[in-house]
C-alpha cells in the first residue's frame, strides 16, 4: 500500500529500515513487573524527496511520559547568533510582537528581552490549549495546536510578527496542518522560525540510536525547503549551524504565499545516504555484540552511562542487554527503575568503579563534565566510551 509522504505529499514512501516493536523510550520499568506496551518502529524514505519518516508512527498517548520530571535539553551555543539574525527582519523594531510555541522557546524569549523586546509571550500548555497533565509534553502540543486552538490563541493573544517554533516540527504527525495551524498566529509578512536536528550527520554516520519513537520526520537542509514549498510557506532563509553529533536546522519562514518551488539539489545524495543507512545495520549490530561478547567472555563488566533515549535505543536496536550490567545515571528518579525494553538497572554513580567499560550515551558537553568529575576511574584502568559513531572515543572504533 501506497504511503503518503509527509514533506511532498506524492505517495512514493518505501520501507527503509524495520527495528520491530519498541517501548516507548520513556517508560521506565520496574523491576519485577511485566514490560508494558510496545509499537513497530519503522523508518521510510521518501523517493520523490529524499524525506526520512516514520511509518505508522506511535500514537501520542502511547509516546507520551509518564513521569513529570522528566526533560529534555537542547543546543543552545547558536541563539545568541540567531537572535542577531532575527532582529533584521522587517518588522522587528523594539515593538514587535515575539510568541514561543513551547518551554523550549523560553530562553530565546529571554535574550529578546535583555536587547530591549518586551512584548514577548509564550503560549501556556494548560491556559492555552488546554493541558493540564504535567506529562503532556511536545507530542502532546503538537496534537492540540490544531487550526481550531490556533484560532482561539488568536483571538486571545492577537497575532504575532514572529513566532518561535523549536524542535517541535519534528514531532508533528502532520506537519502540514501543524504548519498552517501556526501560521494563522502570524501576521501577514510576518516571520516563523522552525529549528529541529539536521539528520544528515548521523545518518551518513550510520549512528542508528539516533531515530526514536518521539521524531516523526528527519530533515536535512534540501528535503525541509521541499516541505516548506509543498506547505504553501515562503521559506526566507535556511540556517545550518554546526555540532559535533547533530547539526541544528533552523528554516526561517515568511508568512506568505510560496514562490514557484524550484528543483531540489542532491536529491540523489540524500536517497544513496538513506540506501547506505538502511544496509549497515545489520552489520554494525553484529560487530557491536562481537565486541561485547568478548569483553563479557573476559569478565570485563560494561556500564552505560545516561539513561535517556539513546542508551534505551542503543540496547534494544542491538539486542546488547545481556552485554551489559546496568546504567548509571544519578538522577535520583531513575534509580532502581529499569531501561525500558532491555530491563537494564539503573545505578548511581557508586556503581561506576565495579565497572572495567563505561558507555557514555551524553552529548559531548556532558560528557566532558563525566570524564573530569570520574577522572579517578580512568586512573585506576577504567575506560569510557562514546556510544556515538562521531565521537574521537567511540567504541566503534573498537568494533572496526
């Protein structure tokens, strides 16, 4: 059966990549009871575009936490950059009216407002659209904020000149409508700007762990001008800012009727990326339980270090649970609870010396703060590594 693309909209969707049925990431299990729901986790590609999806994606209640402490962190090294950016687009003098989609808009909201821009607002999940479980999170928003919620926030708030949309569009289970529901909170000529990860890094990378339940669509610069042009959007600028494992996206839009859509570049590069993506698996699945298979035959004990996303996905998609000990992670929530799918424990740091490897699944800077705070660990023969293909230290390299 045809899929319908959620960038392009033709109904040109293939199977890419079948990692089977997957927990949420989210719901951490306790010991003793019974694993809860799961859902296939399929990734597509588009052939018309080049856009990478999910097929038949988890339902939102599915994916949504049950647990209100958790959070989630960005990027954030680029705003002040940004922000610069935004202030030269017409219409951005110190009166203008700047709106946040989410909480993680609040920190571009406050550099706004320490150059001077005091009209600022940030839509309130409960006041605004209506949620008032502490757990609705993205996946939840994006469900709402519908053109009916849009139009009442209107109404409510009046229309914006620029409206901040970050890591969210990625969550959107259409998009399109998400995009035209935003868009009616904007003036006429006014500006939207959508931030999400570039997908291109880690998938050139073959760094599986990467794709989660949470992420609906994965763009890369050439497949978001796509969208934005089948979306009926002016997209004004593309800005690309660089980090070590995932690059952020930001696509800058003008509230106002496309222009004639131009060809796509590289289209054939984005389908080869996703063709190589799709073929290494198997076989980085099968190198990585090699290698822990020997360290557990040599009695070495492995950890892995964060209990997030990444090390659930890391376990289940390479089917390691029985490779490694525990996980580390100090928030005090998560200990004695286990990583959902794999069961793995989750410790406290104490852990951390009956250990010979310790993966850490951390962004670099993180994982920066672990090596210097944990340095007496490497001194006594304790080895960390990166649970990612791009880091200096990744255990692929010891899986070559």
């Amino acid at each position: 059966m045809a899929v319908r693309c959620l960038g392009c909209r033709t109904d040109r969707v293939g199977d890419l990549l079948d990692f089977g049925q997957q927990p949420p990431s989210n719901r951490f299990e306790i010991p003793g009871v019974p694993g809860g729901e799961t859902h296939p986790l399929r990734l597509g590609q588009c052939s018309a575009c080049g856009l990478l999806q999910l097929i038949a994606p988890m339902p939102p209640a599915m994916a949504k936490t049950r647990h209100a402490w958790l959070t989630y962190n960005e990027p954030e090294g680029h705003l002040d950059g940004l922000v610069e950016r935004l202030r030269t687009l017409p219409g951005m003098g110190p009166q203008a009216r700047i709106a946040g989609v989410t909480y993680k808009d609040d920190t571009t909201l406050a550099r706004f407002n320490r150059l001077g821009y005091a009209n600022t607002y940030r839509y309130d999940p409960a006041e605004d659209l209506g949620l008032a479980d502490p757990c609705d999170g993205l996946e939840s928003i994006q469900a709402a904020l519908d053109e009916g919620a849009a139009r009442r926030l209107a109404a409510r708030h009046g229309l914006t000149d620029l409206l901040l949309v970050r890591h969210v569009l990625e969550h959107a289970h259409d998009p399109h409508a998400f995009v035209a529901a935003l868009r009616s909170l904007v003036k006429p000529g006014g500006h939207l700007v959508f931030e999400m990860p570039d997908c291109t890094k880690f998938v050139r990378a073959c760094d599986y762990p990467f794709i989660w339940e949470e992420h609906i669509t994965y763009f890369c610069a050439s497949t978001l001008a796509v969208f934005f042009g089948a979306a009926g959007a002016e997209l004004a600028d593309t800005v690309e800012h660089p980090y070590p494992l995932e690059d952020s996206l930001i696509g800058i839009v003008r509230n106002a009727p496309a222009a004639v859509p131009r060809p796509q570049a590289g289209l054939d590069a984005v389908l080869a990326d996703g063709r190589a993506f799709a073929d290494g698996f198997a076989g980085t699945r099968s190198r990585l339980q090699a290698l822990l298979e020997g360290w557990h035959n040599a009695g070495r004990r492995v950890a892995l270090f964060g209990a997030g996303h990444l090390a659930a996905k890391f376990a289940n998609f390479y089917g390691l649970a029985r490779l490694i000990d525990c996980v580390i992670d100090d928030n005090s929530n998560k200990q004695g609870l286990c990583l959902p799918g794999s069961r793995l424990p989750v410790r406290g740091s104490a852990e951390l010396g009956r250990m010979g490897l310790c993966l850490l699944t951390l962004n670099p800077e993180s994982e920066q703060k672990v090596r210097a705070r944990y340095g007496g660990y490497a001194a006594k023969g304790g080895r960390f590594l990166s649970i990612f293909v791009l880091s200096p230290a990744s255990v692929y390299r010891e899986a070559a």
